[in-house]
C-alpha cells in the first residue's frame, strides 16, 4: 500500500525526523483507512457528482485506532487527524498518502491538518497558515470560496448543505438574520431564495470579508452594513457606548438588502431589538466557546428566582452581560436564544435555526422558557429537534453527530 521505504523530512525545529514507512502497524491501518476511503468515495461520488456538490465527507474516526477525518474537496483532499498528546507526528503523513494514493490525488492537492480535541473554539478560527490561496468550489448552483490550507476550517461546514437548502426554501420575502455567519453561506441561500432582507453578523473581520466575496461570487447583491459597535471602545460601560453606538448607525443602514456587520453578537442583538428590528428566519450556530475583551466586572441586579431550577441555571440567567466576554454555549444558549427570541417577528410562524457541535450539548429548554415568561411571555410555539434530517447521509456515522439542530417556532 505505502510503498515508499522510508524518507527523511524536517520538523518545525530543523531536526530530522525518520518516517518509518515500514513500521508494519502503520502500514496495515494504512491499509484499512483507504480501503474505507474507497468504499465511501465509490458511494457517493457520482450521487454527489450529479447534483454539483463538490464537497463531501469520506471518513470520520470509522476505526476506532484511526482518528482521522478525511473530505473530498473537488479533486482535493483534506485529511485531518485528531491530535492526541504524544502522537508520532508523522504517522498522519502516513496515513494521508496512502489515502491520496487510492484515490490518484496527487500529493500537492493533499492537505494535512491536525485539530485539537477538546480545545477552546478561540483558536479554532485562528490563522494556520498563510497561503491567502482561496479555490471556489460548488454546492449546487452555489460557488464558494474555500481556503484549503491557513486554517482548521476551510470555508465551508458541508454537514449544514441540508439546512441551507430548508433556509432557500422558506426564505421568499422574509427577513433573514445569520448570527455567527462565518463565510455567508446561510446568506446565499436565504438571498437566492428571495428574502427581502439578509443581515449577515460575525465579530471576525476576515469572515465578514469572505462572506461578502461568496455573496458576490454568487453575484448577489452585497450592501456595506456597519461596524459601529467594534469601534466601541468597551470599557465596562455599556451606556455611553449606546450613546456612541446610536450616533454612528444609521436609519438607512438597517434597510438595506444584504448587509454584514462585524459585531458580537450579543451586542448586536441588544442593538437590534434597541432599535426595534424583527426577522422572520435566523441562523443560530455560535461556536462551543466564545471569549473576547476583558472580563466584565460590572455585577448584575437582576433576580428571577424560581424554586424549579438549579441555582447554576439561574445564574446562567443573570449573566447576560459577561455573555460578551466568555460564552460557553452549554450553559449559556438560554441567554442567547432568550435574545434572539427578542428580534423575532411574533404570531406569524417565524424560524430559528439553532445549531451546535459541541458534544454531549443538552438543550435546557426549561431555562429558555423561563427567562422568556419572565420578561415578555412565554414566544415559543414549538421547538423540535431536526438533527436526523440535517445532517447528509456522508456525515451520517453511528457514533457521534456532527452537530445537533433544532427548529424552533416563534
Ligand atoms: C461555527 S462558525 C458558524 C458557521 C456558520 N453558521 C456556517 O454554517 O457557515 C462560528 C462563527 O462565529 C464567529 N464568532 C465567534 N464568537 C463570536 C461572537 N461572540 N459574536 C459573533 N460572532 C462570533 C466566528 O468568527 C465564526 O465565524
């Protein structure tokens, strides 16, 4: 399967390192690893091939010993191991090209990443190289640019590819919030699928950057939106940053078609029901863990009680503020989906899309319907987990869900 002997590469040091191409192991997982590969590539590549979808998932951690994720990106193939501590950091070079050589992908269209387990979302989005090399790549009658080499992810998260299609097919005259919208895909879709207005947010320039290409590489109209509230200067004082925040956004501005916003998206939405903006669909799909700024020291006053929930929950309820600064979506997506409830058009069937890939998430339903009755009654018509259809059958594995997503109806 490998058939090289051995060869000799450099690490990061300058120090040699043998790969050991002939450690019998290696070369039989090698050997188990393409064979999967294989299989699941003659599975779905014409299926793929036919309805233009240029991206796909061919393992995921299958075997228990080979903690890799390989995808099929048009010709191009991203192999990424789960990095243990002590790993042999060459074993995943191994592995990779026996991959590229099953499915005659040549080695410089080979990708090869490692992820951290368990590490915080905070480096997740940050630079691992610095190609600056973007290839636009289809999805149906979709293009989007996807950058294969300078960070962990590549542009676009295809296990979603099903619930775009849902948000292009309910987006016909509505207002259409993506919250956290990384490269702008949702905002594609709900823009081709005819939404009157599409508010794309995210607190990461490049993202804000890259959405607005793969608006216009769809050739979709792209409005400049506002970065007002990154221009804050944040310094625990959240009412003298309103009085800035409302002299620099302008009326116009909320009205046009398709606009980004570089913002938090906490402030953002406090922004937004300020302002008294209401959307009919929205895509909630925040990182596990989110931490930005220095921690608010500021005290919160507000005390719900109720004998019902444990007393972390309740805290959770009045952390609003800190939400800015240290997000962990296990405990504080009450505190979210609470605000986005907030900037929902009421009675009239509007959609929130909530989405997580943190593993083991439990959806404390209780808590979000609490905080709601609280404060403005009780919104939720109905909430329904969805992740069964969500999720592309190449994404589909007996052992864990690539993410989890509800439906919830305003
Ligand atoms: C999981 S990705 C969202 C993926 C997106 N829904 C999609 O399908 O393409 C998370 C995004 O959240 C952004 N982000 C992280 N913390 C944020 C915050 N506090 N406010 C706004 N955006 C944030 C990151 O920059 C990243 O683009």
């Amino acid at each position: 399967m490998v058939n090289k002997k051995c060869e000799y590469k450099h690490n990061k040091n300058e120090s040699v390192h043998k790969i050991d191409y002939d450690n019998k192991k290696y070369q039989n997982q090698a050997i188990m690893l393409s064979n999967k590969v294989k299989k699941q590539y003659k599975h779905f590549s014409k299926r793929y091939a036919k309805q233009n979808i240029d991206i796909f998932r061919l393992y995921d951690w299958d075997i228990p010993e080979i903690g890799v994720v390989v995808d099929w990106y048009a010709g191009h193939l991203v192999v990424a191991e789960y990095l243990k501590k002590n790993s042999d950091p060459y074993w995943l070079t191994i592995m990779a090209e026996a991959v590229a050589k099953t499915l005659d992908v040549k080695i410089e269209n080979l990708h090869i990443k490692q992820r951290h387990t368990g590490y915080k979302d905070g480096n997740r989005y940050e630079r691992i190289a610095h190609t600056d090399k973007k290839i636009v790549m289809s999805e149906r009658d979709f293009k989007f640019y996807i950058n294969l080499d300078d960070y962990v992810d590549t542009g676009l998260f295809s296990d979603h590819r099903n619930t775009r299609a849902m948000v292009r097919q309910m987006a016909q005259g509505k207002d259409f919030l993506n919250l956290y919208c990384y490269t702008g895909s949702f905002s594609c879709y709900a823009a081709k699928g005819g939404a009157k207005r599409t508010v794309s947010v995210d607190r990461s320039e490049s993202a804000i950057q890259w959405a607005k290409e793969n608006m216009e590489l769809n050739e979709i109209q792209v409005d400049s939106g506002f970065t007002a509230m990154e221009k804050i200067n944040d310094k625990n004082d959240i009412d003298s940053k309103f009085e800035i925040d409302n002299k620099e956004i302008q009326k116009e501005e909320w009205s046009q078609k398709n606009i980004f916003i570089k913002a938090h998206a906490f402030d953002f939405l406090e922004k937004a029901k300020k302002k008294g903006q209401v959307f009919d669909i929205a895509v909630v799909d925040p990182p596990s863990f989110s931490s930005s700024r220095e921690p608010n020291t500021r005290q919160f006053q507000n005390s719900s009680t109720s004998p019902n929930f444990e007393r972390e929950d309740l805290d959770t309820t009045r952390r609003e503020r800190d939400l800015k600064h240290h997000f962990d979506i296990a405990q504080d997506h009450p505190q979210l989906l609470k605000a986005v409830i907030e900037v929902m058009r009421k009675d009239s069937g509007s959609v929130i899309f909530f989405s997580t890939n943190h593993q083991n998430f439990q959806l404390k339903l209780d808590v979000v319907k609490f905080s709601l009755e609280e404060d403005c009654g009780n919104f939720i018509k109905e909430i329904k987990e969805i992740t069964s259809i969500t999720i592309p059958e190449d994404y589909k594995t007996p052992k864990k869900q690539i993410h989890r997503c509800w439906k919830i109806i305003v």
